[in-house]
C-alpha cells in the first residue's frame, strides 16, 4: 500500500508555527536578559553597599581632639589661624578620602584633597581596590611653617591601622605609631596633600590595667548633654550628688558633632570639682572600626575615672585586638560588657559590666547593668521589690528621672535600690 505524502500545512498553521518559535526564542531571550540585568544589578549594589560602608568609616567625629596642633618652632613663618584651620581640615580629609578609596573602590576624591607624589601613591594604593580597612587617629602635628604663600609643611605624630578582608572578618590588622613629614600645598584655593612621608614608627605596647573597686557603684545614666550649658551641667551634678549617687555615666551620642567635644571635656571638669566621677559609655559594639571615636572621647574626657568602649560582640581575636589597640592609644581604664574576654587580654580590662541577674557578693570589679524600670503600673510593683532585694553589689542605672526628681530627692526606685 503506497503511502500517501503528507498534505502540506496550511497558512494559519505556518503562521502560528512561526509564532510559537518566536514566542520559545522571545522567552529564552527575555530570561537571559533577566540574567544579565540582575548580575548588573547584584554588582551595582554590590558596589553601592561598599562605597556605602566605605563612606561611613571615612567619617571622622566633628572634633577638636582629631587634630591638636603642638607649638610650632620659634622663627618659623607661620599662618594666621582661619588658614592653619583650613589646613587641618584639608590634611584630615585627604585621610578620610584615602579610607574611602580602600574600602569602595572610588577613587574619584582623592585628586579633591592630594596631589603631585601623595596622589599618584594613593591612586597605586587604591587601584584596583583593595576593600582594605584603613583608618587614623590621635594626630598631634607641629606646623613647620610657611615656605612661601602657598606651601606649607608639618609634622605630624598619628595612630594607623590596616587590616585587609577575610572570610573571617579583618585579617592581621597592622597598628603603628607613626612620625609623618607632610607637605600641602595651595591650588585654586584649595589646599592638597603633595607630599606625606613616614620617617618613623613603632608598634605600641599596651598597658596592664590596675582593677577599678566597681562594687561600690551607685553610677547613673546621663544623655543629651551635648549642647548643655555650665547652668544645665550644674544643675544635673548637684542633683546626683545630692542622691547620693556616682559616678556619672556619660552617653556618648551616635552622631558626635563639634559641641559634643567641648560638652564633655566641660562636664568632667565640673563633675570632678564637685566631687563625682565621670565614665564615658558607648552603647554601639567595639571593633577594630570602631576605634577612633573611642579614643577621640578618651581625649577630651581627660580625668574621667573609666571608658565603657560598648560591648564587645564577640569573644574572636579580633575582638581581643581592638581591647589591646585601645588600652594603649588611650590613658582611660577599661570596663567592658557583653561578650567575654579572652583570657590573653584580661591583664588590660579595669572592671567588667554584666547583665546577668546578681546572686550574692560580687566580685570588687563587677557591677550590674540595671534594666529600665517597666511602664506598666502592674509591673512596677515587683520591680521595686526586685531592686530592693539586690545583693550589695555595683550598678549602673539607665537614667537619671527613674532615680531622682528634679531636686535630688530619690524616687521610690533610687529609694529601693540605695537602701533607704
């Protein structure tokens, strides 16, 4: 039997044959655009996220204690102090512009604030980026003087670290004390970095730290205070004082500015004529990130009886590192919470802070980080009950208006928990 061909497919059915394989082809063709547009998109955010991180370790506390210029050289030329402040700005920036060409990559900054020599260093340095984690800190620089209208040259004494990326966190951070020749120069204006050359260094060596007796605490929480006046400040120690209460914790605020500074090197000095101590407290974890703003407080809390640097994350070796680096770019005794100490850098902790319930005695550097008082009428009850039944331990209480009213007289909380 012969087989008959098979009848050829008719118009319609070639039309929507055509239109099937293209509708196939234009799928396929739309989930590998996808593909490419999401890489794009993932690499772009990618890059946002860095220059993002990057950014926010290149901000530096709007403080006097970043830069303090020691007393320059008899005989030398130098500026009057609007252009001396302008150059403090200008070498401090040409810093924070380096930190973010390291951590994002971009490097368009960097001809802003160097150039000659420092900016084809800082270009090698960056290029390609690095994701390294580059910070300063602690200068102390003797202006040199003017060679002529446009240049001038200093000398400058500096805390750095760097540390590269891992799997694990930072890896191998690398802090040095360094001795730095620098030379700005004026252009269109502006001053730049031309020239900035390490004549010296050496590793710093951290002190052991003598124990704080924290068991006598009866410390309390003071915030907002950077833009207080002498009035206000006084007005709020003769209340803690009047309680019976002490040391005063001082807050540190998440966004220091320039009036932050000057606030609290006024408030150690009037607490410390009326008798109180002083400790700095920051809620926001320690890291290596984290250490400029920790020892730019140190600096302008001069005399304050401890620094709480916040709490530590984790108890990881790079945890420990940044315990270390700041014990010793900073004279303040140490007190911590949160994670332990690893057993290598215990010799370096003045007191420890803890937020476990107290059962008996406690160790004479041991106080207890005491929660807010509940809102709830119902709850209140058993908390002043609780606080009543304290061991005679430290602590350190969350605000001043749970303990005290506005003429020192103690609330029926500050009653329970001060034994009266």
């Amino acid at each position: 039997m012969a087989l008959r061909p098979r009848p050829r497919a008719g118009r319609v059915t070639r039309l929507k044959r055509l239109a099937f394989v293209l509708l196939v082809l234009g799928s396929v063709g739309g989930a590998l655009g996808s593909l490419l547009l999401s890489a794009q998109v993932f690499d772009r955010l990618s890059r946002a996220s860095a220059q993002v991180d990057a950014l926010s370790l290149a901000r530096r506390p709007a403080s006097s204690a970043t830069l303090s210029w020691q007393a320059p050289p008899p005989g030398t030329r130098q500026p009057d102090g609007v252009t001396l402040e302008d150059l403090r700005q200008a070498y401090l920036l040409a810093f924070s512009e380096l930190t973010y060409a390291h951590g994002s990559g971009d490097t368009t900054g960097l001809p802003g604030r160097l150039a000659g020599q420092a900016l084809q260093e800082a270009m090698a340095a960056t290029t390609p980026r690095t994701g390294a984690l580059v910070l300063d800190w602690g200068h102390r620089a003797t202006p040199l003087g003017l060679l002529d209208d446009r240049t001038f040259q200093l000398r400058d004494d500096l805390w750095t670290l760097r540390a590269l990326p891992g799997p694990d966190g930072w890896q191998e951070p690398v802090v040095r004390r360094e001795t730095r020749s620098v030379t700005l120069q004026q252009r269109g204006g502006v001053w730049r970095v031309t020239h900035w050359r390490v004549t010296d260094w050496r590793a710093p060596q951290a002190r052991p730290a003598t124990p704080l007796a924290l068991r006598d605490w009866r410390a309390v929480t003071v915030e907002d205070w950077s833009d207080w006046t002498r009035d206000e400040w006084t007005a709020t120690l003769r209340r803690v004082r009047q309680a019976g209460l002490g040391p005063v914790a001082l807050a540190m605020p998440d966004a220091p500015t320039l009036n932050t500074g000057r606030a609290l090197d006024l408030g150690v000095r009037l607490a410390r004529q009326s008798g109180l101590d002083v400790v700095v407290t920051f809620d926001t974890p320690l890291t290596l990130a984290s250490l400029p703003s920790r020892v730019t407080a140190a600096a302008q809390a001069r005399g304050a009886l401890a620094l709480l640097p916040g709490p530590l994350p984790d108890s990881s070796l790079n945890t420990a590192r940044a315990l270390g680096i700041l014990r010793a770019a900073q004279p303040l005794p140490l007190v911590t919470g949160g994670a332990p100490v690893r057993t290598e850098v215990a010799a370096l902790i003045a007191g420890t802070l803890t937020d476990a319930p107290p059962v008996g005695p406690s160790a004479p550097g041991v106080a207890f980080r005491l929660p807010a008082p509940p809102r709830l009428p119902w709850k209140q009850a058993a908390f002043l009950e609780a606080a009543s039944a304290l061991p005679d331990r430290g602590w350190l209480a969350p605000g001043l208006d749970a303990l005290t009213d506005t003429s020192g007289t103690p609330t029926p909380l500050g009653r329970a928990l001060l034994r009266r």
